[in-house]
C-alpha cells in the first residue's frame, strides 16, 4: 500500500512536470500565432486600401483585379 502511494505521487509529479514542459513550449508558439495573425491583418488593411485607391483613381482597372482575382461577378 505504501508503494502504491509513492507511484502515485511520483506520476502525479511526472505529469505536473509533462505539464510544465508543454506548456512552456506552448507560450512562444501562441505568441507567433498571434503575431503572425496581426501581421495578416495589417496586409489584408494594405490591399483594402491600395483597392479602394485603385477603384476610385480607375475603375476600370480594378473592375480587371476584380474579375482576375475575385472570380466571376453576377
């Protein structure tokens, strides 16, 4: 009974330790995943923005990008 305890408590720290690990390594890629989402925002506002220039100096022109990267419009 007195061993089962002891391999009890040696996995519960085993775990407690898996945790710590994983966790650690989980900060730093959570911190990339949002950096890399707020580098995605700031392209997407560009391309709005460049866009809206586009449209609004030649429609025409971005009538063209529309149909060759938006697919056809109905």
């Amino acid at each position: 009974m007195l061993r089962t305890i002891f391999v009890v408590g040696a996995l519960a720290l085993l775990g407690l330790v898996a945790l710590k690990f994983v966790f650690g390594l989980m900060g730093p890629l959570v911190a990339l995943l949002f950096w890399l989402v707020g580098l995605a925002l700031k392209v997407a506002a560009l391309g709005l923005v460049g866009y809206v220039v586009i449209r609004l100096v030649s429609p025409g022109t971005a009538q063209r990008l529309k149909e060759r990267w938006g697919g056809r419009s109905y």
